[in-house]
C-alpha cells in the first residue's frame, strides 16, 4: 500500500502510523508536550476534546501510566469541540465518551470541566451559553477570539469535522464560538464550535484513521470540505494518520 502523493499537502505536518495503536501511542505523547509546556508558559492547560471513535485510544493512553503521573492534571481546563443533542449519560454523548475514556480516570476538578449542553431543548440559548463561556473562561486574542491551548478534532467520512457538516448554516457562523450544527446521521441536533474559535486554537490535531476516511483527506488537500477550513492563524496544526488512511486509492476497475 503506497502512500498517496498529494498526502503532504495537507496543510500542516503530517504524521503518518503504521497502525492505530502507534497513532495513539504518538498523538498521547504529544498532547502530554503540549500540556507541559502550556502549563510552564501560563500555568494552564486548554483542551477541546472531539467525538468519534478515533479519540478514544488516544485518551485512554494519556490516563494510564507512564503518562499519567507525568501531568498536572490540576492546571487541566477541559472543553468539547461538539456535542450531541442527548442526555450526558446517553452512549451517544461525547462528554459521557470523554467522561469513560479520561475525566473518570485523572484527578481533573470538576469544575474546570466544561460539557456542551446537548439535553437542554434550546440548543440555540445553549449554544450561546458556550460561547460565553468560551470568552469569559479562556485568554483572548487581540481580535477577542479566545484562544485554547489545544484541540484535538477528527475527521468525517464526508469531510466534517467537529459538528461542521457540508451544507450546513454552521460553516459560516462568524459572530459566535459556537453555534448550532446539523449532522447527516443520527444524532443529527449538535452543537459545535465555529471555524473562528477552531481557528485561534494555539494548536490544533487531526486523528485519523482507516481507509473509509482517504477521499476526505483528499476533499482536504482539494478545499472542497468543511475540513479544509480549518487553517489556525498562529497555531501548529498536526495530521496523525495512520497508513490505511494515507494511502492512495486503489485503481477503479
Ligand atoms: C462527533 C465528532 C465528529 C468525529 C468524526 C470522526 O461527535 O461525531 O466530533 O466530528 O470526530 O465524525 O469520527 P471517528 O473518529 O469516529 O471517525
């Protein structure tokens, strides 16, 4: 299986692994870095954590040892990059995902522990309620984006990525950090962080994996989905792939 030749355009850097289990290991190895040294510059560590399948290895490496006891959990501010509109403790529910996979497993205080509202019937007032928070919690930039340290995001099959679906009236949100989002399947009601909050990330990493995701990744490099909008102005951005995702189509026929 070759690597496919446009793979390196991605904007960014690109990590490719040779099976999903190296791409956890890696990616966990740098999310620990990259909390360190948040920690040591502002005393803080921000993240926004994705849903999806993908994350998970990678969240279950950062809890357990030898990991685990090399961060400071306490300088930890948790944040969702989206949510589905269910009950936190439904399967379907990111944080409930991130609740088994992470925050039930590191001593992180409640209380810097902030979920999206997916059950509240208003998802608009919910949405707006994020947004705040996002302002009022996080350092803000000159233009008055607040700036996370870190956002861990995936990618779908058709190009979306957090709740930023193709079509949707949420890729072009610009007066909010997050908004409402419309997905193609089931929980289809989301809410989502905008392109411009993504954006002012100070560092932003794609996990992905599998073949199923290879004509996304090329919808990437061509800007033809709502992948390809995430391009941080002042920020690292990181492509962990693994190899079945980097590869090149086989030939039709
Ligand atoms: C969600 C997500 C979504 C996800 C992608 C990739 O709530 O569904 O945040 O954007 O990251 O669909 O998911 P996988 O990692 O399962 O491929």
């Amino acid at each position: 299986m070759s690597e496919a030749p446009w793979i390196r355009q991605l904007a960014g850097e690109v990590r490719i692994h040779d099976s999903l289990t190296e791409l956890a290991g890696e990616a966990a190895a740098w999310i620990v870095s990259t909390a360190n040294a948040a920690t040591r510059q502002h005393g803080t560590f921000s993240i926004a954590l994705s849903g999806g399948h993908t994350p998970s290895p990678v969240l279950e490496k950062v809890a357990a040892e030898p990991l685990r006891s090399s961060l400071g959990w306490p300088s930890w501010r948790v944040y969702f990059a989206d949510e589905r509109a269910v009950r936190p403790d439904d399967p379907e529910s990111n944080y409930s995902l991130v609740r088994q996979t992470l925050l039930d497993r590191v001593p992180i205080p409640e209380n810097a522990i902030h979920r999206m509202e997916g059950e509240r019937p208003d998802l608009d007032a919910a949405a707006a309620e994020y947004s705040a928070l996002l302002a009022a919690t996080l350092p803000l930039l000159n233009g008055g984006a607040p700036r996370l340290d870190c956002i861990l995001l995936g990618l779908g099959e058709n190009g979306h990525t957090a709740s930023l679906f193709p079509g949707t009236e949420a890729l072009d949100v610009a007066d909010s950090w997050a908004t409402r989002g419309r997905a193609d399947y089931a929980p289809y009601d989301r809410i989502t962080l905008t392109f411009p909050a993504i954006n002012a990330a100070a560092s932003v990493a794609f996990l992905v994996a599998g073949a199923s995701k290879r004509a996304a990744l090329r919808g990437v490099v061509d800007g033809t989905v709502p992948a390809a909008r995430v391009r941080p102005s002042d920020a690292a951005l990181i492509w962990f792939l693994d190899r079945d995702a980097a590869s090149e189509e086989p030939a039709a026929g």
